[in-house]
C-alpha cells in the first residue's frame, strides 16, 4: 500500500477512536454508493453526522481542512442524498469535517469544523 494511502487509513482509525471518545456512535465507516465515499456516518444527540476526514503531518503546506474544496463537498452532499434515500427517519443531519494534524512526536491534534455548508 502506498505511503500516503497507509497514512489516510491510519487518520481514518484515529478519527474513529476520537469520535468515540467525543459522544459519536459511529454507525459506518467507508460508506460506499457508486463512486461515492463517506468516511464516517455517526450519530450523536439525535444528529446523524456525514463526517469527511483529512488528516496530514505538520509542515508548513497548510492545514488538512484546506484540501476539502465545493467539489469534494458536493460529492460528499450526494453521498448523504443517497444514504437518507436508503435509510430513511434521519430528522436532523449534519456535515462535518474532521482535520487531524500529526505531529513527529506521535501527537495529534483533532479539529472538527461542524455543520459545514460549501
């Protein structure tokens, strides 16, 4: 597997586990419809939450949150179409992007930007 594919699934575990520590219950991971992909569906308070995951090292290039532009948010929007489609009842829904900093001493920060509308 390459480097940076082993390092996205890596941000993908470690999004998990946060969330788990944060109140989600996560429901799927990798959810898949056509060529279509959500990371991480969870819920949490009632609120189903469509969450797209970015992870990086620190350096100097930017923040991962950057690198989720209109277009990657209206894929993930019709990813969140086509899931409430087949899984009707969801009342309240939210996306959400996760950005995971890791640093060289094994650290990382976590930001969730909530409720995000491109």
């Amino acid at each position: 597997m390459a480097v940076h594919l082993k390092f996205g699934a890596e941000g993908e575990d470690m999004a998990a586990q946060w969330l788990l520590t944060q109140g989600f219950e996560i429901l799927h991971r990798n959810w898949r419809h056509s060529y279509f992909e959500i990371d991480i569906i969870a819920l949490k308070n009632k609120v189903l939450h469509f969450i797209e995951v970015k992870s990086r090292h620190y350096g100097p290039i930017g923040f991962p949150e950057n690198n989720v532009g209109r277009k990657k948010f209206k894929s993930l929007q019709r990813a969140a179409d086509q899931f409430l489609f087949m899984n009707p009842g969801y009342k309240w829904v939210q996306y959400d992007i996760l950005a995971i900093t890791a640093f060289r001493d094994g650290k990382a920060e976590y930001f969730l930007l909530e409720d995000v509308f491109l």
